[in-house]
C-alpha cells in the first residue's frame, strides 16, 4: 500500500552513524509501503564495481566523498519515490545535510544510537569498514566513534525526525518511521 502523505515524488531518506541498521530497516520500510529502496553504499559499490574499502583505497578518503555525493545526486534526481539508506558519512560532506532536509521531496530520519551499542553491533564486521579497521579492541572502538559520533552530531541531528534505536527490534523502527509519515 502506497502512503498518500503527498502528490508528487516522495524521497524517504535514513541517515545515522555506521551499524544503525539504515540498510534493514530502509529495506523493511520500502518493503511495506511499496517503494523501491535504493542503497547509497550498494549502488556505489555496483557502479564502480568496487567495494567501499577499495573504493576509499584508489580514490582517497576525500575522493570517495565526491563519489558518494555525484551518487546521492544521481539518485535524488530520480523521479519516482523511493526509500534511500545513506553512508554513515553521507551527510557530514558539501553541505549535504543541508540540501537533503531542505529538499522539498525528501524525508529524513536519523536512526540514533548510543555510542555503547553501536560499538557493540561494530566491533565483530569493523574489518571491513576502511575508518574503524585499525581499532584493536571494544573500547577503543566505543572511544573513537563516542567521539566520531559527537563531530557528526550536528549533522545528524538536521534530520525532520528522530529515531532513537537503542534496543529496538527492526519491526518497530519500520512502525515508528510509518507513524511519523502518516502524521
Ligand atoms: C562511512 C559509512 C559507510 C561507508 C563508508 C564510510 C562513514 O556506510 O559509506 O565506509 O563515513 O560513516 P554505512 O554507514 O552504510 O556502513
């Protein structure tokens, strides 16, 4: 079932740090309100034919965040509505926080975590994540992105709406999300 919130093409944005579960819950969203879900960092992936480490190693950190930007770009001049998941990283860049919340189509949500719980949901995958790899233990990770998570937060916090996740299952972030939409 189509949400009849507005008449013209409607753009559902997730944002919020690395681990959030923006890829899942975006799914799961886009799969009840029968929108197609677009995922910023696959599509890269798919377009370059490169992973997002290999990615961030040939074109250096800031060359990956002119990538993502031309990306998300791309994608918000698509015409139909869709659900999109961000990179963790997406809005803190070219003032994109800014574009996004000001877009007259796009919704955004922050899906908030504490720092405690996303290191936890981080520690195990962080091999594959160019900006954590190297922290050797739980707390180093909780330290850095505690940290990380605080330079970002203004960023973040431009978001229409809010969801705070700790300890929530995925079923009830989608619930959340469609409640504020239905508003
Ligand atoms: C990044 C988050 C990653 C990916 C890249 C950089 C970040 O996306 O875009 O590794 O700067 O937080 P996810 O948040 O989807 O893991």
């Amino acid at each position: 079932m189509h949400i009849e919130f507005l008449s013209m093409a409607n753009k559902i944005v997730l944002w919020g740090y690395m681990g959030s579960g923006k890829s899942t819950v975006g799914q799961a969203l886009a799969t009840q309100i029968d929108y197609p879900f677009v995922d910023l960092d696959t599509h890269l992936e798919e377009e370059h034919s490169q992973s997002i480490a290999s990615l961030f190693q040939s074109h250096g950190a800031i060359g990956f965040r002119k990538i993502e930007q031309e990306a998300l770009q791309q994608v918000l001049k698509m015409k139909s509505s869709m659900v999109i998941s961000l990179g963790g990283g997406t809005p803190c860049y070219f003032d994109q926080a800014d574009i996004l919340a000001q877009h007259p189509e796009v919704h955004v949500f922050y899906l908030k975590y504490s720092p405690k719980v996303l290191s936890e949901r981080l520690f195990q995958e962080r091999l594959t994540r160019p900006l954590i790899a190297h922290l050797e233990t739980q707390e180093l990770l909780e330290e850095f992105v505690a940290k990380h998570l605080f330079e970002r937060s203004s960023f973040y916090d431009k978001a229409h709406h809010t969801v705070v996740c700790d300890q929530k299952a995925v079923e009830q972030l989608v619930l959340e999300i469609k409640a504020f939409l239905h508003q």
